[in-house]
C-alpha cells in the first residue's frame, strides 16, 4: 500500500450529513507523485456520491503546510481552526 486514507466519522442524520477525513499517510519515499492526491480526491467522490453529504471536513496539523496546500488543492478551504484539549481519567 502506497497510499491511505480513512474517514472514521460519517454522520447522515439530517439536517446534518457530513464526514471527517483522517489518517491520510503516504509513504515517505512516494510523497510529491499524485497518491494523496488521487487518494484523497476518490474518497471525497465516493464519500459524496454514497452517502449524500453536505460537507467533508478534514483534521490537518496546523504546521504542516504540505497538507494544507494538498488539500486546498482538492478543494477543501480553511473555515475553523480547533484547538483540541486531552483530558486523562485519574483512578482513584
């Protein structure tokens, strides 16, 4: 596998109907030649078409800048930026 892409969450409750791409990971050595691209792009297609979403939303690490230019040359544009806050379950 050269290539991979997931979309963990895919929600078709109206009025909501949308997915969240994640896990896009191409091997070091293939990166730069068109598979997340196509990955990501065919995903998109099929996520579309099979489920009748509205959007497709996608997790992207603020500093890397490589997926952000791949994506926003799929289409996808920078709406909201989501600061994510972990919390550990302490056992008493």
């Amino acid at each position: 596998m050269v290539c991979f892409a997931a979309a963990p969450y895919i929600l078709t409750h109206p009025p909501f109907s949308f997915a969240i791409v994640r896990g896009v990971e191409t091997k070091f050595l293939k990166r730069r030649q068109g598979y997340a691209l196509n990955t990501v792009g065919f995903l998109c297609k099929e996520l579309f078409s099979r489920y009748q979403l509205k959007n497709i939303f996608l997790w992207v690490e603020e500093g890397n800048q490589a997926a952000r230019s791949l994506y926003q040359k799929i289409g996808f544009s920078e709406e909201v930026e989501i600061s994510l806050t972990y919390c550990d379950l302490k056992e008493e």
